[in-house]
C-alpha cells in the first residue's frame, strides 16, 4: 500500500522539471532513477514486536548503551540514548510515499553527492510521548506537527509527508520502542521526525528522492539543575538567528548550527542560552536559541508574533491557547527588549523545555532577576496545567493527546 504526496501532480512535475534541468551530464530518466536510491538497502521488517522484529531483519539493531531495562530513569537527562528501531518512508522522483516500515535503528549509507549533504535539503521535528497515570502512552498532538511538517517541506522544495503517513510512523516508531519510555513523572520519549534530500544531485536543484525517517529517545530535562530550574539569558546584539523572508520559520536543517557560535560563548560566560534580536531593527526580540519566549506584566502576557522569521512552536500555540482559558490577555506582537526588562516574569516554551521560567536576562551588561531569581507564578500554573494534561491527570482539549496502543506496530 501506498499513500500519495500532497504535492499537486503540477507541483511534482515542476520539480521534477527542475531536476531535469539541473542535470548538466544529460543523464536519461532511466539513469537517474537508477541513482535515485541513495541509502543502503534493507528488508522492510515485518510487522512484529520484539525479538520477532529483530529476526525479520539482516543487520541487528545496534546496541544502546544499556538496554531499556538498564537506564536509570532518575540520572536520566536530554541526550540521546539510542532506541531499538526506527521507522522509514521514501518518496521517488515522482512524488509517491510509501507508507512507513519499522528497521532496527542504526547508520544511514548516502551519496556524497546527496542534497542534504550539499545544500542542506533537509527538515526536523520534535515532539513527544509520554506515559499517563492510568498506564497508556500518548503522543502530544501529532496533528500540529504533520502541519508544520509539511509547511516546511513545502518551502524547501521537498514533497510533503501526508498526516496520515506522519502520524502513522511517529505511532509505530513510539508502539516499537515501547520499553524505551520513562516512567510517568521521570521523563518523556523525544521524536525525532527527519524529511531530507537524500538523492544524489551536482547541480543546485531538488533531490530526485527523498527520506522520511523518524527516531526516538528517552529524555529528561534540557536545561542543567533540571525541569523548572530557572535560566540566565543573554541579548545577542551581533548575530542574528533569522532575516524577513528566510527560513526562520522553518525547522530546517541549516538554521541551528550558525546559533552555536553566540551560544557556546554564551555558556562559557555563564549563561544557560542567548536571546536573539530582530535583523531589522535590532531592537525587538524573536526567539531563543532553541525556544520561543514570553514576558508577563500584571495579567497580560506578550510573545513575538510570528512573521515568517519565528519559528510556530507546538508548545508555543498550547501554552497561548491555555493562557487565555486561565484569563490572561496574550498579546502576540513586537516585544521590546526594554519591555523585557521591564516585566514581572519570564519564561520560555518548546516541546524540549516545556516551560522554563527564565531567572534572569543581561543586556549590555546590565542583569535583570526576575522573581528573585526563582519560579514565577504564571510559568508555574502554565507548567502545571501543561505536563498535567501530557500526564493524564487533567482533561485534555480535544485532539491534544492522541494514544498510542500497545502493540500498535503489530497490527500494522
């Protein structure tokens, strides 16, 4: 069974045009489908759980460094801990998705000359599931990420992943690596969703195929000192993470390695991240690194609004939407660095810091504390409502937490 891009056929045939193009050597359609398989080979694993799996498969997953049974949830922290499987899906030249088939979680084997690897043909998503009170395990809505995902291909020049093909590998990759999932209250399992260009290509045009891939792994707080400790900021006032009519939108590949340059010179001075200023003004601020951002005065609570150089977090939409219910005022719009400084409070939201109170932001210098440096009453209840909903243990707007059933993976 297969399942078609979203791409209008129009849309497939103007890439594929374009790949045409681009191939200065003259290469038949023939010879490039005969390239047009980058990765490795591999037998699609039947649909069954543990060692069934396993056996279905020629190269053996690889080896974590302790099994799911061995993991100390209470050490457990944000890095990878490597999972038993991951889920994968192609797309060839002419735009069709097949559905996603479960493979032990190891090295991908690509083309030097692959577009992800030249022109950083690729995007990214992060989301989460989570094991409730009551025992099940749900995925925080999915729905909201298969959109953004698909946005996002859209302005990178890839075909997008249906949902139905999104959600339904992000489900068997969680159903498959089950026992990789801490306990309630320790942790969550991280996703890892990955569209990229994997066929090979010379000149500057779309790859002729593409990969869809999603991993995991069990994690814990992001920040050091733990969930809910809170984090000192720095104003960045050089660098800027994004530009009006450029990518900062997008969770694609080539936007996150240019922060590390501020960031890691950030850390080494102290701080636990940077806030990034507008390229235009220099004056109003747009994300951190890595998180949205929001200031609170009185009951009324401002985020910068998005304008095509901020990224639409997931946690971002769920925290406004929660606000509102709870009577804050949500502003989304330009937020000055001096109305920053001015706030009550501070925090910041994305699907791996949840909500962060932020103790402290500097500013040429100048440090301002909030709270006296500890957890502010609207991040706390924003928090609270938050990860009691991810946990089970409050009701959840519809659609917010979609569960996965054990042995998901096996039915299909």
């Amino acid at each position: 069974m297969s399942a078609i891009c979203a791409a209008p056929a129009a849309t497939c045939a103007s890439l594929h045009a374009i790949r045409a193009s681009s191939q200065k050597d003259g290469a038949s359609a023939a010879a490039a489908r005969r390239v047009a398989t980058p990765l490795r080979a591999r037998p699609n694993v039947a649909s069954s759980r543990g060692a069934r799996l396993a056996a279905n498969v020629s190269t053996p997953a690889k080896k974590s460094a302790a099994s799911a049974a061995d993991i100390d949830w209470d050490a457990l922290g944000f890095g990878l801990t490597e999972t038993a499987f991951m889920c994968r899906a192609t797309c060839d030249v002419d735009g069709e998705w097949t559905t996603g088939q479960l493979e032990p979680y190891g090295d991908l084997s690509l083309s030097p000359a692959a577009a992800v690897l030249n022109y950083g043909q690729g995007i990214f998503e992060g989301m989460k599931a989570y094991r409730t009170v009551d025992g099940a395990v749900a995925v925080f809505r999915p729905d909201q990420n298969a959109k953004r995902f698909a946005e996002g291909a859209g302005r990178m020049s890839m075909p997008p992943v249906p949902e139905d093909v999104f959600v339904d590998a992000v489900k068997k990759t969680i159903s498959a690596n089950r026992d990789f999932i801490p306990p309630e209250g320790k942790g969550s399992l991280y996703l890892r969703p990955l569209l990229i260009g994997t066929g090979p290509i010379l000149g500057l045009g779309p790859a002729p195929s593409y990969d869809f891939l999603v991993y995991c792994s069990p994690v814990a707080s992001y920040f050091k000192g733990g969930q809910l400790t809170p984090i000192d900021l720095v104003v960045e006032e050089t660098y800027h993470r994004a530009a009006p009519g450029g990518t900062g939108s997008t969770k694609c590949v080539g936007n996150y390695s240019p922060v590390l340059k501020v960031q890691l010179k950030a850390k080494k001075e102290g701080f636990s991240d940077v806030i990034y200023l507008d390229a235009v003004n220099n004056k109003y601020i747009e994300e951190v690194s890595s998180c949205n951002f929001f200031a609170v005065k009185g009951k009324t609570i401002a985020t910068p609004a998005l304008g095509g150089s901020i990224l639409p977090g997931i946690t971002r939409k769920s925290v406004i939407e929660l606000a509102k219910k709870k009577g804050y005022v949500v502003e989304e719009r330009n937020v000055s660095v001096e109305e920053v400084l001015d706030a009550d409070e501070c925090f910041c939201t994305g699907t791996a810091v949840v909500v962060v109170p932020v103790g402290s932001v500097t500013h040429r210098g100048e440090k301002k504390v909030f709270k006296g440096g500890k957890v502010g009453e609207v991040g706390q209840s924003l928090y609270d409502e938050l990860t009691g909903i991810q946990a089970g243990k409050l009701e959840a707007p519809e659609g917010w937490l979609v569960n996965v059933p054990e042995g998901f993976h096996d039915a299909k």
